[in-house]
C-alpha cells in the first residue's frame, strides 16, 4: 500500500519520536571510532571560548550505558585516556597550561588532570554507572591545592588528595599545535586523537552545565529539571535539540555561545538524538540501533533492537524509494510486546527495487493505538555492517557488527598461518592479541554464509 508523507518522519540523525507533544532528548553515541566520528566537537580557541574552564571549575552531567557495551578494564587516573572517554580536553603531549578527561573504566568514572609537565592526577570512583541507568556525575577541581572530587547522584564517590596540578588548566590562547583538528577542541564521546588503541565511549549523554566555580562540596540532591543558567555558568547544553548536528550552548556566558558540532558515522551512525532522558516520562518502546544493508544476495536486511517494551504490539516496516515523500509498506514484525531486556529483531526485504538509492523506517504499533516513528536509514554495501578498529593496533583491536549472533574471527599472519581464534555473541569485542609479533595480519570474520576479510596492522 501506498502511503502519502506526513510530517513524523525523522531525519537519519534524529532519535525515536513519540506522535505525542514535544520531550527531551539526549545524544546516544555507539563508541565508533576511529577517524574522527561518532563524537561532538566543541571548538575552544580562535576565538577563546567560556567552556574553556581555567582554575576552579564544576563540570556535570546525566550519563547512561548498558553493561558490556565499554570495554576497558582500566580504573586508573594517571591513565585515564586508556579507558572508554566521555569527554576529552587533552592535548597531545604534556599539557601545557593544563588538561583533562573523563572516562569509563572498570564500569566506574575515571577523571585525570594535568598542568604542564607533572605527573596525571585524578581520581577513579567506586560506584557502578554502566547498569542501564540514568547517573548525574559532577566533577569539581580546586585551582588552589588541585584536588578533585568525583560525586555519583548527588554521594561523594571519589577525592584526590593535594597535587602539584594547580593553578590555570585551560588551553593556552593562540597556542600552536600540529594537531589543529584535534587539540583545540573539547570533545564529547570519543578520544580526540584517535591514538592506536584508544577506546570509545558507548552510551548517552544529557544536560551538561559547565561552571567556573566550585558548586558542591559536600552530598547534594541531584537535579530532577534541566539546569538554569546564572552568573557562574559558562555552558550549558540541554541536548534537546532532537534533529541536525548542532549542540547549542544556552548558557548566554560572555563570549560565547560554546557550540559543538556533531562528527555522525560509523555502524549504527552515532551520535545519533535519542528520545532516552533522565527527565523524559518513560516511553511505551525504547528502540536503538536500527540499520539496513544489502546482502550478497541482492536482498536488504535490517536489524534493530529494543531496550523496553510496553504495550508493543508490532512494528511495519516502510521503504521509500524518493528521499522520504512517499513509504510502501513492506512488511511486518511482531513484537516481543512486555519486555525490560535487550530485544533483537531482523527483516529481509527479498525483492527491493533497483534505485540507487533506497531508505527505510519502522512505524512501532502499541496494542492501544499509539504509534511512534523511527529514524530513517539508507542502505549500505553489507562489508560496511563490520568495523575493525584501530588501524594499525597495538595490545588489542575490536570488532564491531550489526549482525545479531554468534560470529567467529580468524586472524592470519603475512604466511597465511592462524595466529588467532574467537568466537563472540556479542555486536562488540575487543580482541587482544599482545602476544602477536608486529606486522601485517589478515582478520576473517565468518556468521553463516557471510565471510568479510579485513587487513590490519600491529605496530
């Protein structure tokens, strides 16, 4: 059936909308990387910019991943860039008048600082954030004695004693770097270099208030709104904008605004608008991760999961063949229908025509008659559902697929000798492989008749 456009289809970088009123939204990034995606970037130099915090500052924000979607098993602040980074303010080498990061390791947020040449401080908590739910974090850094203190939903979860990285830990005005697409910036999602072996933050991120002062000390009760600004603060984004790749700053600090762009790519594309939120009303379904690709076979495979279902009853699978005017249905699926676990799904599209160009979307249909649109996605080559990152590797390297269930990886060396199996059911695996002398290698991965060769490196 034929089906007139309406104005609920949502571009491929929204997230899942609701037919109902407007509502919040956060950024949900997949940790794609490397090559400089699945990232905000948020320009600090030429002109300076506010959210280039320099002595006492207070950063926070809601944050929420799934367990096993971060990989690192390093809690450590002197090595915090080796875990999965949220939010990068690096540069490359000692950090000059300063720097800092926040990431996820060991499931636990990790935070380093640095000025100049002295040793990384930081601290490492104690509380798991990767369960699934939603956390306000906040950091807070004293200028005068360099302390730092981690706060977990309003507990004090972590604080650092005393250290020589006082004073001015903003980016330097002016500063000459040879890495101008990467220094200057502060980054959400993703390690800004993009250094062999950096690791990726996978989950989502909301209401992030940048301030130029200490604004706790002791435990504190969590917003439950989004934050207003007022004198002291230097950025504020509420994440809400729910189409496009601006992240605005709302703040109104004095030269500013601070505002990011969205770097969109990889597999599933991210960051990508989630309608997910700490302030959000739960919705009836939580979808994530809906891609579509083409198999050998000339046939078109899409792949989508749910986190929560309430009432689901099935989802209709729509293609359109002339940028999102008109949809055919083209299928449907039932729905698992009451779910609070990870559900998968799979569509073939046997017959799709030959237009270069082909999109698809889900309508989700409750059992009262709600119903609720997905993202659009284009199609692409089947070798694109699989990621091999970084390369060249280091210790490890991971292997990142669309493609629902068990899958097994063969590496090779230059001789065409197995050097390394594994299996996996999981979308991502990280694969070490530190007892491989460096050199060339040929990484084979298999799942029923697919086979996708990728060539890889170890420094």
């Amino acid at each position: 059936m034929r089906h007139l456009w309406i104005p609920l289809w949502i571009s491929a970088l929204m997230g899942w909308a609701h037919t109902a009123a407007a509502q919040e939204y956060s950024l949900r990034f997949y940790g794609n990387g490397p090559t400089d995606i699945d990232r905000v970037k948020i320009p600090i130099d030429n002109p300076h910019r506010p959210v280039d915090v320099s002595h006492d500052f207070t950063l926070e924000f809601w944050m929420r991943a799934l367990p096993n979607e971060n990989t690192s098993n390093t809690c450590e602040a002197s090595q915090w860039y080796f875990s999965n980074i949220m939010i990068d303010r690096d540069i490359f080498g000692d950090g000059d008048y300063g720097d800092y990061g926040i990431a996820l390791g060991d499931r636990r947020i990790v935070v380093g600082v640095q000025v100049g040449s002295n040793a990384t401080t930081g601290v490492c908590g104690s509380t798991i954030v990767d369960n699934g739910n939603w956390h306000h974090i906040a950091i807070t850094r004293n200028a005068a004695n360099g302390q730092v203190r981690l706060f977990v939903d309003g507990v004090l979860d972590a604080s650092s004693p005393s250290t020589p990285n006082t004073g001015n830990i903003s980016y330097r005005d002016g500063r000459s770097t040879s890495y101008p697409n990467s220094d200057p910036f502060l980054v959400l999602g993703a390690e800004k270099h993009d250094y062999p072996g950096s690791l990726y933050y996978s989950g989502w991120l909301d209401e992030m208030r940048v301030s130029n002062i200490i604004r706790y000390t002791s435990n504190f009760t969590p917003p439950s709104a989004p934050f207003s600004t007022d004198a002291n603060t230097v950025a504020l984004y509420h994440f809400n904008e729910g189409t496009g790749t601006t992240l605005t700053d709302v703040s109104g600090a004095s030269g500013g605004p601070s505002n990011g762009t969205l770097m969109v790519g990889g597999n599933p594309p991210g960051p990508a608008w989630s309608t997910s939120s700490p302030f959000a009303a739960p919705m009836p379904v939580e979808l994530d991760a809906l891609t579509a690709f083409r198999t050998h076979e000339g046939e078109v495979q899409l792949q989508w999961k749910t986190y929560t279902e309430t009432g689901t009853a099935r989802f209709v699978v729509q293609r359109s063949t002339d940028g999102f005017q008109l949809w055919d249905d083209v299928g449907v699926v039932a729905a698992y229908g009451q779910s609070r676990q990870v559900q998968r799904y799979t569509f073939i599209d046997p017959t799709p025509p030959a237009a270069e160009r082909l999109y698809y979307r889900l309508r989700i249909e409750d059992f009262d008659g709600t119903l609720q649109y997905s993202p659009a996605v284009a199609i692409q080559a089947l070798e694109e559902a699989v990621k091999v990152f970084p390369n060249p590797f280091t210790d490890r390297f991971h292997v990142r697929t669309a493609l629902p269930g068990r899958w097994r990886v063969t590496v090779f060396d230059a001789l065409g000798r197995v050097v390394l199996t594994h299996i996996a059911e999981q979308e991502t695996n990280s694969i070490h492989a530190d007892g491989l002398p460096s050199g060339l290698y040929i990484v084979l991965i298999e799942q029923g008749s697919f086979r996708w060769a990728h060539r890889l490196s170890k420094r």
